[in-house]
C-alpha cells in the first residue's frame, strides 16, 4: 500500500505521487487521472487510458454476451 499525504495546492488541496506510481499510471505532467469509487466506499487512481481501456472491454464482453 502507498500513503498519500494531502497538502495545500493553491486554493485547495492536492497529493504529491510517487515516481512508482507516477510509472504504473503512465501519466505526467498535464494529464489527467480518474478516481473511481469502487464497492464499501473504497477508491482507485486509474488512468483515463485505462479506464477507456476498462470501459471498451466492458462493452466488448457485453457484445459477445448478446451474440450468445
């Protein structure tokens, strides 16, 4: 597990990530990343390519189940 420790950014808040999982993320400065509730209010970072990635295999296997 990785802690992430909130600091102030401006106005508001923000965390500082880790190389690691800047690397794992595939992200950089600019871009953009999703947090995604998951079930018993837990969250995920996941990249917006993964998470079209996530989403286009969704769609994909729902395709495959109405062809059954």
């Amino acid at each position: 597990m990785t802690v992430l420790k909130i600091q102030h950014v401006g106005k508001g808040l923000g965390l500082e990530l880790p190389q690691e999982v800047v690397e794992r993320l595939h992200v950089g400065n600019g871009d953009s990343i999703c947090l995604e509730k998951m079930s018993h209010d837990c969250y995920r970072l996941v990249s917006k390519d993964d998470d079209l990635a996530e989403q286009m295999t969704q769609i994909e296997d729902y395709m495959h189940e109405e062809d059954a």
